[in-house]
C-alpha cells in the first residue's frame, strides 16, 4: 500500500499519499501501541468474486488494469500506477478480513490502517482518490460472517457517495455521514439531509450535512448524541464500522474544520456501545500529517479500552450545527420516532433564543483556527480534491490536469 503514489512528476506531492500510513504508523509505535499491544492481521487480496457483490465487474477489471500501466487517472486527482491495483485489493482484503473476525468474535475490534481510500468509490465508478470501498467491502463480509445488520458512520469531511449508492435500497446496512456539505458547493457535492434512501432502504441514509466549515468537537458531539446515537440504538447493529477520515481535524487542509483529537476519541467511545464494542475503524481521508497521526493514535487508545479525553456535557453547539441537526431531526423524524421527542425539545431550545455561553459562531472558529484561506467551496464546485489542496495549501496557481494511461 505505500507502493501506490503518484508517478507523474510535479512540484508538490499529491494530498493522498504514501506518508499517511507511515506518519500514523510511527505515532502509533512512539505510544506504545505498535505493534506491541495489538495483533496484526495477516495480509490478503481481496477477490474478484468479492469485489462484483460492490462494484460492477467492469469498474474491477478497470482497477485491474492499471497494473499495466506506468501511470493513470480515473479522474484528474484519482490516479494509479503499476502498484494500485495490489494496493486497493489489499486494503479491501484487510478491511473484510477484519470485519469477518469481530463478528465472528475472534478479536474484539479493529483498525485497518490502509490505502488507498475508499468511500467515494461507487457501484461502478473510482473518484476522490478512492479505487474500491472498503467500507462496502466489510459490510458485506460481516454479513457473510453472520451479522444481519451493519452501522457504517462516516465521519470523514467529506460526504461518501459511494458508500451511500452502494447501499441507499439496502434497509440491512445503515449509513450515517457527518460532512460538509454548503448546499451541494463542497466536494463531492452529494449528502444533503433530504437524501434518505430509497424503496426499502428510505430512512437508513442519514446525511448531516454542515452549512460552513470551521465546525468543530462541540458540534460533531451535539450530533453524535442528537441524531447519531438515537438512530444507531434504535437500530441495534451486529458490527460498527467508522470511515474514518480524518480531514475534519484542525489543520487539514482540504476540510478546514475544527474537531480535535480528543475530539475523535470520544466519537470513537460513544459508538463502542451501539454492537457491544464491534468496532472496525477504516482509514478514509486526512491529509496533515500530524493531525492524521495524532487524531488516529487517540482513536486506537479507544479500542485498547483507554477511557476518552473529552467531556461532552458541555457539548454546546455553533448556530450553524444546531440549525444542521434540526434539519435532519425533521426529515428523520418520520423514519426514526425515536427523534420525535429529541426535534421538540430542541426546538424548543432554538427558538429560546442562544445564550452568551450557548452558541459559538463556526465560521469565526475556521478564522481563528486555520492557517489556510480563501473562499474553499468556490474551488470545490471544480469537481477537484487536489485542486482545492493546491490552491489552499500549497499556494499554486489550477492549471488542467492531463489524463494518461486510460
């Protein structure tokens, strides 16, 4: 998996790239952690016949490919070289391998630190330097190995869109995606609260989709006990899996948020009730090295049964994020009625109006907080992951990207 980068020569390295792995791994060993206290998975590919339950047979021959090629882009920021194919079928492997052995009761829980990315890989497409969904992948081998129903909670910045197309019919799999969203302007551009699914699967969408970024800890909490653990009870999964991007950390570059590394821990903590601690954490997104390390490091101590670094009673929420989960309370309030009463009192909170100590203002946070600037969502309606991350972070002039190798 640290084979898979980009071959083609340009003056700053791609925003998904091999050092994400190694920066993780290493705060990982500087803790403790690994591998001393945790048991390593051997490494697998995953099949064909596994990947056409997800994605179309002609999406996994086109992955399959690009082994024979030197390079290549699906699209202008996703690409592959003669190792991405190994690669992507390797971190699908481990990502169903490990499902298969916390439901069968084998390991407690688990985190696939792999790459490449996967939650925008849809039925049959690879966008958002995603190649095959892991995710998906998962969630079907933990119903292979017996669980009947799968929690996926994405938290990454983004809205993963192919999690959602994969399984927007299936009632079986429930997927619930925090991210920004600013009315369909922020990559990739899907997610909104309206989006609840389809035919039997109506109501096992939930999207929260964040109006602006600089959202931060308070708010993702305020969501987690509003909307996210409300739905999850009720809904009583078999196996957990969190896609877990790490872009909504403060400092990254691409998601200009605000959570924290505590931050992550407790969202970490606060889901290992909902399947009696079977949890599968799998890397998505994250794209500064230190927040990514930091952020990931906190997440694991979760799964070693460390207690979490944060308190959420005081979880107060921007004004932003507490309009966001009023919206989503009103729509999934007529899938979900255990939301009935939760939408009532916070209305009833919201039109009492903020108090100094209530409400902090989000944008004002991004302001303080991140070291980038500039109107981000103008460049994501380019359609680009690596733009933005161009312009943003590295101070680069867009210029068109050539596709070569298809």
């Amino acid at each position: 998996m640290l084979l898979h980068s980009e071959m083609e020569m340009k003056p700053n390295p791609h925003p998904e790239r091999p050092n994400r792995l190694r920066a993780i791994a290493a705060s990982l060993a500087a803790a403790g952690i690994f591998p001393s206290k945790c048991a390593l998975v051997p490494p697998r590919e995953i099949t064909k016949e596994e990947l056409v339950m997800v994605h179309t047979s002609d999406h996994v021959e086109s992955v399959e490919q690009t082994k024979n090629m030197l390079y290549s882009y699906f699209t202008s920021d996703t690409y592959a070289n003669g190792h991405s194919a190994c690669a992507a079928k390797l971190a699908a492997g481990l990502c169903a391998d490990l499902a298969s052995l916390i439901v069968s009761g084998r390991v407690r829980n688990g985190f696939a630190l792999v790459r490449p990315p996967g939650h925008h890989a849809g039925v049959k497409q690879a966008m958002g330097f995603c190649l095959h969904n892991n995710a998906a992948v998962a969630a079907l081998a933990a119903q292979k190995a017996g669980a009947k129903k799968v929690l996926i909670v994405d938290w990454d910045v983004h809205h993963g869109n192919g999690t959602q197309e994969i399984f927007e019919g299936n009632k079986s799999v429930l997927y619930i995606s925090l991210h920004r969203h600013e009315d369909g302007s922020f990559y990739p551009g899907t997610g909104a609260a309206d989006e609840v699914g389809d035919l039997d699967g109506k109501g096992f969408s939930v999207n929260i989709p964040w109006s602006c970024g600089g959202v931060g800890d308070n708010d993702y909490i305020f969501a987690f006990q509003h909307v996210v653990l409300p739905i999850a009870t009720e809904f009583a999964p078999d196996i957990t899996i969190i896609s877990a991007g790490f872009d909504a950390a403060r400092g990254d570059p691409l998601g200009c948020c605000d959570v924290t590394p505590a931050g992550y821990s407790q969202m970490t903590s606060m889901l290992t009730a909902c399947s009696e601690g079977k949890l599968l954490v799998i890397l998505e997104g994250g794209y500064n090295l230190r927040s990514i390390s930091s952020s990931a490091t906190e997440v694991v101590k979760v799964l070693l049964g460390h207690g979490p670094s944060y308190g959420t009673d005081a979880a107060a929420p921007s004004k932003e994020g507490m309009q966001t989960v009023l919206q989503v309370l009103d729509i999934q309030q007529k899938y979900w009625p255990v939301l009935v009463p939760i939408f009532a009192s916070l209305q009833v909170q919201a039109q009492q109006g903020p108090t100094s100590s209530n409400y902090v203002n989000a944008e004002n946070m991004l302001k303080r907080r991140m070291l980038t600037g500039g109107p981000g969502p103008v460049w994501w309606k380019w359609g680009s992951k690596r733009l933005l991350y161009e312009v943003l972070f590295e101070g680069r002039r867009p210029r068109k990207s050539k596709a070569k190798g298809k």
